[in-house]
C-alpha cells in the first residue's frame, strides 16, 4: 500500500471512529468549517463542481456559481459528517431523520411481489435513506459499491454499509447483475446511485441539453426481472430531517429492441434526476466529470 493510500484509509478510519463520538451540534460546525476551509483553496473538485452547476444552472453569474459551489461543499461535508455519525444514532434517529414524498409508490411495489428498483443520483446523503429503509420499514436491500483504494478503504465502506443493514455487491467483476436479479425476482428490494457511468457502456442521455451517460443497469434489471423501477431524489432544507421523493414508476416500453427500451427508461431517469437536482443544485454532490464534452482531457476544465 503506498503512503497517499495508507493516509486515506487512516483519514477515514480517523472519521468513523471520532467524529461518531461528537455531540451534534459539533460535528455539524465541524463540517461547515471543512467545507469553508475547502472551497476557500479552490482545488480541483470544488472547480469540477462549479463547473457542474454551470450546467445545471444555466446563465448563472460567477458570483452566483461560486455561491453554489460554497453551498455544495457544506452539503457534501454534512453528508460525510452525517455518514461517520450513522453508526452511532439511535433506531428512533434513524427512523425521525428522513421524510420521503410519494413512499407509496416504493410500499405498493413491494407489496405486490414484483420486487423494486430505487435509482438515485448523488444527490444529500443516499446513506441514510438507505438505513431509514432498513430501520423505518424494516426492508433490506441490496446495493452495489465501486471498488476504492486502497482495498481496505473499501473493506471499510462495506463494512459501515453492511452495519446499516445493507447486502453490498463489488461494482466490479460482473457478477453483480445476475445477484442483483435473483434479489428482484425473490421480490426483493435493489438500491443503486445511477447518475454516473462507472463501466463506459451506459446509455446516452440528455441532460440538461447536453449528453452524458449513465448506468443501463436500472433498466436492464426492471426489464429482465419484471421489477418496478422507480427514481428518487434527496434534498436537505435548514432541518435535521432530510426529506425526499419517491417519483411514479417508469414504465418497460410496450416495443422495441433491449437496447432502444433501456434508452427510453435511462432518459426518463435522467429526467426524474434532473428535476430534483434543478430543485436544489447545492445537494448534487457531483465533483467529478459527467457530461460526455467533459470526458475528453481537451475540453472543459478539471
């Protein structure tokens, strides 16, 4: 392991195992100041992010990017000091600490038996809808995580997903989809962020007028499996309480190749996203590269 990989697993490990222990209140400045701290030294991610928004927010001033792009980074560090805090909150935090919109839709399609995919971008804190599921409705799920090095940076996140009740499944080698269709076709309950490509074989989509690609695996699963595939986005206001929306379910095409069906059903994902993350860009989390112009090392800034 080199020295940046051993320094980044002692920095996490540092994470879960202190900023856990700290009254609320503290780890919640303790985030604000990091964020501060790190947007002041404009590095590579915060410049990534405004560039993001720039997309997102069309004709916004520099004045009103780099507003966003402070917001963004409080909202990204109260998802990370919310996460190294997860362990330690009580069931009845848990199950106060998220209110999701449109819940109806996620109950119904487990009631039915179909089993039910829920699409998320990166948008608040997916970790903790994902351990109110668990805790609120008493339904496990499986999810996916990518592989991060060093490996015992990612033996951690299995861990801490694991420890919120979480079947996680390796991102890599190739076994996932065929578990991740078993789950659904038991009925089961499949979690998955689906806002970046991480395989280079997503579907193209359109999003926020430009092309980017995004993961066919949501698509593929509901059709194969017969699964409910419903989007969901996140969004924090000025309360302790993230809230959230189940969106209706988008639906398999009636004709069509494999190929032109996943398209329609990842455009409509993309769609549902780009609408919540319009809503409330400060919680889109994405400091890396997404959209296709981006990709090439020639365009766009880092």
């Amino acid at each position: 392991m080199s020295a940046a990989d051993r320094f980044a697993d002692a920095l996490y490990g540092l994470g879960w195992s202190t900023v856990k222990k700290l009254p609320e209140p503290v780890a919640v400045r303790l985030g604000r100041t990091i964020a501060d701290a790190a947007w002041k030294r404009r590095g590579k991610g915060v410049r990534r992010l405004e560039a993001n928004y720039a997309r997102v927010v069309p004709g916004a001033s520099p004045e009103r990017l780099a507003e966003l792009s402070r917001a963004g980074m409080r909202s990204y560090l109260r998802y990370w000091m919310e996460s190294f805090r997860l362990p330690a909150w009580s069931a009845e935090r848990v199950r106060t600490g998220f209110e999701p919109e449109g819940l109806h839709h996620l109950t119904e399609g487990l009631d039915s038996g179909r089993g039910v995919v829920l699409a998320l971008p990166h948008l608040a804190n997916w970790d903790l809808a994902g351990a109110w599921v668990t805790t609120k409705l008493e339904t496990p799920f499986t999810t996916v995580a990518e592989r991060l090095k060093p490996e015992s940076l990612y033996d951690r996140f299995v861990a801490y997903r694991e420890g919120l009740g979480m079947e996680v499944l390796p991102h890599s080698g190739g076994a996932a989809f065929g578990t991740l269709a078993r789950r659904l076709r038991d009925g089961g309950l499949v979690c998955l962020v689906a806002d970046r490509d991480l395989s280079a074989s997503g579907a193209e989509v359109d999003f926020f007028g430009e092309r980017a690609r995004m993961p066919a695996g949501p698509a593929l699963l509901a059709q194969q499996t017969g699964a409910l595939l419903l989007p969901v986005t996140l969004w924090y206001d000025d309360s302790p309480v993230m809230k959230g929306r189940v969106h209706p379910p988008i639906e398999v095409p009636a004709s069509g190749t494999r190929a032109e069906k996943t398209s329609v059903m990842t455009q409509a994902l993309a769609d549902a996203f780009a609408t919540g993350i319009a809503a409330h860009p400060e919680d889109w989390h994405m400091l890396q590269r997404l959209w296709l112009a981006d990709l090439d090392p020639a365009k766009g800034p880092s």
